[in-house]
C-alpha cells in the first residue's frame, strides 16, 4: 500500500500568517507545538484550564485564555489533551465555539476513528500525530533534525485543507524529518497495537531473560546493567532507525551476529503472531476503545497500578539501583484498593493479580 511521504519542500507557512492559531492544553505536546509555531512566526495563544500548565504557559509569554474563549478566538485549533477527557471538552467548549471553515487539529487518531468524537462537517479536521515525545519535538525543532509524524486530512470544509495541513507540518518542524499520510483510524491502530502487542511481549522476553540469568546465580546488578541498564540497547535501537534493521548487525562482533541469527531459530514456533493478530483484531474492531470506555476499566486499571508496583522485578530494580549508588528511583506508591468493593469484577482483578505476581 503506497502512503504519500511529504518533506521540507513542501509546506508554505505565509499561509498561516494572519491567522490566530489557539493550542488547547500547555502540555509535554502543546508547549512543543506552540513554541515551535511561535519560532516559525505564527501568532498563537493558548487555552488551558486554571492549572500550574496555564501559569507556564504565561511564563513562556503566551496569551492564556479559557478553553472556550481560546476556541472562539482561533482560526485554527490544537486539540492536545488527553484522550480520556477529549470527548467533554469538545462538545462542552469546541464544537460550536469554533469558526466555520475552521481547522481543528488532532495529535492522536483514536477518538475519531473510534467514534467517540463526531466532528461537524463544517470544520476542517487534521490529523498531525508528531512519532515523538513533546521535548524530543521541540529539541528537533531547535536542532533542525525534524521529527516524523502522521498526518491525514479527514474533513475539508474550507476546500485548503491540504494546504493548511502542509503549512501547519513545516511550523511545527515535523517536514524536517517527513510526513506520511495515513488515516484517523491507521494511526490509532498502530499506537494502540506498539502499546498492547508489541511493548508487553517485549516486556516478557527481557523479563523472562532476567529471571532466567538471576534464577541461575548471575548477580542481579550485572544481569539489570547486560539488559538494560548501560543503554546498550537504546543505541542499538538507533542505529537501526538510522542505518537499518538488518544492516545495524554489522555494527556487533562476529560471534554476536552469529550467535544471534543462529539461534532465532528455536523461537520461531512461539504463538507471537496468533496473539498479536487478536489484538490487533480486538483494537481495529472497536472493541478495545469500547472497554476503556467502561466504568469498570478504570476501576481495573486502579488495582494494574498497585499491583505493578508489588512485581518482583520492581523490588529488584530499586535493590540494584542502590547498590549501584544511582539515582534513586522515584518509587511510586499507590494505595490498595478493596476488592470486596467491587464484586462484579472480582474474579477478574484476582486473575490480574495472579498475572502480576509472575511479573
């Protein structure tokens, strides 16, 4: 499937230049967004609730607004907040403050493509989801690397849509590195799919490969710094986004790379794939967005939280990290909640519990 890949020649911001541009949220995303729009000449305020974000927001020298005023002063709007409370926000604040033929942008794809917010058809709607934390955004802007991102035009009201989008792009600084235009509903699919297969099953491997060591006798301070520790794999993981999957291979010694593709072998008849096409399966269908939205998922998700922070790989790490006479580790601590409370979902939070304990 060929997507259009778009870079630094494209993209005119005199576009934008007597246009008001409101970002809602002063977050780690709109502080980048904003100061990166700012630098690119582009008259922006923001709009954020009363918070220590809006106190920083004036410190950086912006004009802060409520949401709902900031909504009918811009021709344009950044929709950064979180996804949790996108759905209030927008039909309390947005949808009917914002100009006809207005653009209004998103970083995340999830509560459109999911239907959770329905934009009128009067607004332009843009999809521009930056493949990068908000200081790697603005570090990149700084730097002039650029950062990926992908963009999508869902709704053209004012028949300039593509070309706002593409003006938008170049401010922000994401044409630096490049744009790939995919769907609301791709781009959701891809993060939720990194976050729900890929990340846990990567999760399993390095845990399993630690207790494995640590079960053999191996001192847990050498086998937490071989795994992770020394930042040996994140630089790995860089040389594979600059040089390649395959070719970064040549960047380890011989008994490495033999021993590495010799032995891929043996795993080769774990059921990954099986389970990873279910979760794919279950987001793409809705299904996922439909349990988040569940009163019962948060209550589910309070007991993930403590229960991850009572995993023996949590204990070991901050044992390692002191002996090692590293930073401490800003342990986190989060009160247990009573089961009996919550009868209906009981056996399920005990099945997580004894998921957890494996951990």
């Amino acid at each position: 499937m060929t997507k259009r890949i778009f870079t630094a020649k494209e993209g005119n911001i005199d576009l934008l230049v007597d246009l008001t541009i409101a970002v809602i949220g002063y977050g780690n995303q709109g502080r980048a967004q904003a100061l990166n729009m700012r630098d690119s000449g582009l008259k922006v305020i923001i709009g954020n609730k009363e918070d220590e974000y809006k106190n920083r927001a004036k410190n950086d020298g912006f004009e802060v607004y409520s949401i709902n005023e900031a909504a009918k002063q811009g021709d344009i709007l950044f929709f950064l907040i979180s996804d949790e409370i996108m759905e209030e926000i927008y039909d309390r604040d947005i949808k009917e403050n914002l100009k006809d033929k207005g653009a209004l942008v998103f970083a995340s794809g999830y509560n459109v493509a999911f239907g959770i917010i329905k934009p009128l058809d009067r607004h332009d709607i843009l999809l521009i989801a930056p493949r990068m934390i908000g200081m790697g955004v603005r570090e990149r802007f700084l730097s002039e690397e650029g950062f990926y991102s992908f963009i999508h035009v869902e709704n053209d009201s004012s028949g300039n849509a593509n070309e706002i989008l593409l003006a938008l792009c170049k401010a922000i600084g994401t044409l630096k590195k490049g744009a790939i235009d995919v769907s609301f509903k791709q781009e959701a699919v891809l993060d939720l799919f990194n976050e729900q297969a890929f990340g846990p099953a990567f999760g399993h491997v390095l845990l399993t490969s630690i207790y494995t060591l640590i079960d053999a006798g191996y001192p847990a301070e050498a086998v937490l710094t071989e795994m992770f520790m020394s930042e040996e794999m994140s630089y790995t993981y860089k040389k594979m986004a600059q040089v390649g999957l395959v070719k970064q291979v040549e960047f380890h010694s011989q008994t490495s790379q033999y021993g590495a593709m010799s032995r891929g072998i043996k795993f080769r008849n774990l059921p990954l794939k099986k389970t990873m096409k279910e979760i794919l399966e279950n987001i793409e269908s809705g299904k996922f967005a439909e349990e988040w939205k569940k009163k019962t998922s948060k209550i589910i998700f309070r007991f993930l939280k403590f229960f991850a922070t009572k995993t023996r790989i949590n204990k070991l790490e901050q044992d390692v990290r002191s002996n090692l006479k590293l930073k401490e580790m800003n342990n986190l601590e989060y009160l247990e909640p009573n089961i009996d409370e919550f009868k209906e979902i009981k056996e399920e939070i005990k099945e997580f519990e004894e998921y957890f304990k494996e951990l």
